[in-house]
C-alpha cells in the first residue's frame, strides 16, 4: 500500500488544480470597432452591467463572465454591435445553475445604447446617446447621462435617474423611482406599489405624467407656457411643489382623500363623499390635474 500513495498525491494534486481552475471566472478583454454614433445592444441575466462613455470609435469590453457561463457572444459590424452573455440551454431560466458575469464597458459617447437584462445591476454613466433604452426585471438601474430620449422599465428594481433631456419614460411595478435632471420636454413616470420623486432643475417642462395605484408621488418642476401636467393614484399621496409664478389653471378631484391647494376652494357635494377644486393661478396658461381615489393630494407654490 506504502508503493501507491505518492502514484495517488501525484495523481489527486493535479486534479485539484482542474477542479478548481473549471470552477474559476474567465476573465473578459475584447475590442471591437464601433461608429461614433453606432449602435450597441447589450445583455446580461445575472451580475452586472456597467457602461461608461469615451471619446474612442471603438467598444472595450472587460469584466469576468460567471462560473458556467457558456460564453461572451460579440457579433456585427461598426454599425451596430451585439454583446450577449449566453448561458447553457439547461441552466434554467434567469441561468439560475450559473453564476453572475461582470460586463464592464467603454463606449462611444455619442453611440445609441440598449441593454436588456433580468437580475442584473445596471449602471450607466456619461452617455450622450441620441436615445438610451433599459430594460430590467429586477436589477437596479442607476443612470448618469444626457440623452436625446430616454426608456427605463424594470418590474421589481429601483430606477435612480439623473438625465438631461427632453424626452423621459421610467416605468416600474414595485421599484421606486428617483428623477433627477434638467428635463425640458416631456416627462413620463409610472409605478403600481413604488414611489415616485421627480425633481426638475432650471427647467421647464411642457408636459409631465406621474401616475401610481398605491405608492406615493412627488414631483417638483416649472411649468412652460402652455405646459400640462397631469398626476393621478389610487390609494397613495400626491404631492405637486411649482414655483409661485405659477401661470396655469389647477383642477383637483379626490373621492375619499384629502385636496390642498393655496388659495382654492375645496367644493364638497352636499351628500355623499368627494371632494374637487378648480382655480387659476396667474394667466392660466398651462393645465394641471390632480386626481387620486384615496388618496390625498396637494399643490404647494414656493
């Protein structure tokens, strides 16, 4: 027995090192040429997605790809890229049997940009793309850019946006939504459970949506010549903070919530629930509307 052990060590340590060299990340370093204004399409299930923009016409591509993870997939032309991450057919859905992949990018600045991805982060910064789509399930997404228009959508993940631009959507079921920016066109926020917080900066908007079924809603803007805003919710509160200037005519209806506005007369019906107001502030020359179930809401002028 003395004579097989050391056949044994000699055999069991190299194995080891395959063991553990299979289960290892492989690291990603690729390039590929990519037009100045081009297109990149990228997706990732699981992990990690961080774009960041440079002054090159060409797509660096690093990171590590996850235990069991097939393979990279980098497909086209200096048109228009594709930078997949695939997963084996029977890793399950979402790649559940492997493990998450790190895709960091360098991308032209002024390239057009759309990723897709389920549980993975997604994180965005620097971009002047002439539109930027997300789309998530439920990774976070947090974005620092200036595109021409811009589509952020995730079921569960919450969306923290700082963008300037005049054309937004972000849209989620249960994540919470965080908009900050100069934004001067229109403006469009949706949510069923999360909540909303629009902040505008030294703009103004022309048209503004902020809709929710139970989370809450605030939003803080200026208003364009002939703007209109429109904010509405089930069961949460609503909150509209608008510069005292303000030149626009103000509705509000509520069937059980509470309505505030400066200087407007809450109309009551004699019987039955309900409570509505409708005044103008300065020339009336925008629109707003403020509509909740249960809700409460009001419009404070600062």
């Amino acid at each position: 027995m003395r004579h097989f052990a050391p056949v044994v060590s000699f055999l069991f340590v190299p194995l080891l090192a395959l063991s553990a060299a299979a289960g290892a990340a492989t690291p990603i370093d690729q390039t590929r040429p990519l037009d100045a204004r081009g297109r990149i399409d990228i997706e990732n299930i699981k992990g990690r997605i961080q774009v960041r923009a440079w002054d090159r016409n060409e797509v660096k591509i690093t990171g590590t790809l996850g235990d069991g993870v097939e393979k990279l997939v980098v497909e086209g032309d200096a048109q228009q890229l594709e930078v997949k991450v695939q997963y084996p057919r029977n890793s399950g859905w979402g790649g559940n049997k492997s493990g998450p992949t790190d895709l960091q990018l360098m991308v032209p600045v002024r390239a057009e940009l759309e990723i897709d991805s389920v549980s993975a982060d997604v994180d965005v910064s620097g971009m002047a793309s002439s539109k930027l789509s997300i789309d998530s399930v439920s990774g976070n997404v947090a974005l620092a850019a200036a595109p021409g228009e811009v589509d952020v959508e995730t079921v569960s993940g919450d969306l923290r946006l700082t963008v300037n631009s005049a054309d937004v959507q972000a849209q989620t079921v249960s994540g919470n939504i965080v908009l900050r920016g100069r934004m001067n066109g229109q403006i469009a926020t949706e949510t069923v459970s999360g909540n909303i917080d629009v902040a505008v900066n030294g703009e103004r908007v022309s048209e503004l949506t902020s809709s929710t079924v139970s989370g809450n809603a605030q939003v803080r803007t200026a208003l364009a010549p002939k703007g209109e805003i429109r904010m509405e919710t089930v069961s949460g509160d609503l909150l509209l903070v608008l510069p005292r200037n303000l030149s626009a005519q103000v509705s509000g209806e509520s069937f059980s919530g509470d309505l505030k506005a400066p200087g407007a007369k809450i109309e009551r019906p004699e019987h039955g629930p309900g409570a509505s107001f409708n005044t103008r502030y300065g020339s009336g020359e925008g629109e707003i509307r403020l509509e909740t179930f249960s809700g409460d809401a009001e419009l404070k002028l600062e």
